[in-house]
C-alpha cells in the first residue's frame, strides 16, 4: 500500500523557526484535528500496513517530518529531512518515459498501475501521482485519479 504526501503535523508548534513564522504569518489560521495516521486509522488502515510513502516535495505541509534543523535556524526544512539509508529511493530520470499527456513519468510497480510524474516548477524534485483506478485503464476521467501535491503554482 502506498500514502501520497504526508500532510501537516498536528504539532506544528514544533516544526523549525522558519515555518513557524510562515505558519503563523498567514491570513488564516493552521489547525489540524486529524494528521495522517488519524486519517488512515478513521479509515480502517494501520500505518504498520504501508509498504511506501511517496512525498510529492518537502515542504511543511507534505512531508510532516520531525524538526532537527539546527544547522541554519532560519530554514525550513530540516538537515535530517529524509532518511536515506535503506529507506529513501531516489527516481533515476533515465528510467523516466512518457505517458500521455506527461513527458517524464516512472511506472513504480512496473505493471502500469501507478506512476509518478514528473512536474518541476514548485520545486526541485516535485511529483505527482498517476493511479489507475480500473482495470481496462479507461483513459485519464474513466479509469485513473490524479494525485497533485500542490498541482497549481506560479
């Protein structure tokens, strides 16, 4: 089983300086009643039951990464962001194809059930999620779901 994005902590009261004065500097205000293991919980789904997570960048409000900054205390992000040994798989671009409309995307399981897309310009690295959702693969509206992490940017 795989979790796209991982969301906001329900503690952001901990997360660095940096996103604090982000969080706190906007309009309106961040609660969080259910983070992601609530969600999946509510859902009848245990955490220990998630073989993959896939974040589609590394900010604040997708990855819920614990706080350990230091090195630079006005940073948002954290040095220990990623967990590399054993845990973390970087995509390889040269196994990137494309698929209809997307020009670099990575068939993950290798069946064409789900692929991560390619999508730079919110950052380095971004990503989105195509899933099918039916077994003839009806294109796009009939057979997939389109998961964007923050799918419109400037």
């Amino acid at each position: 089983m795989l979790v796209f994005d991982l969301g906001t902590r329900k503690d952001w009261v901990k997360y660095t300086p940096g996103v604090i004065k982000l969080i706190t500097g906007r309009r309106y205000p961040v609660q969080v009643d259910l983070d992601v293991v609530d969600s999946l919980q509510k859902g009848g789904t245990s955490p220990t039951e998630i073989d993959y997570v896939c974040v589609s960048h590394c900010h604040w409000d997708h990855s819920l990464f614990k706080s350990g900054y230091p090195e630079d205390p006005t940073s948002h992000f954290t040095s220990g962001l990623f967990p590399l040994e054993g845990r973390t798989k970087f995509l390889n671009p040269t196994y990137w194809t494309p698929i209809g409309p997307f020009p670099r995307a990575l068939d993950f399981f290798g069946d064409g059930s789900l692929y991560v897309v390619d999508s730079p310009g919110h950052l380095v690295g971004h990503v989105k999620i195509l899933a099918r959702t039916s077994s003839d693969g009806g294109w796009i509206y009939l057979g997939w779901i389109y998961l964007g992490g923050d799918n419109a940017h400037h």
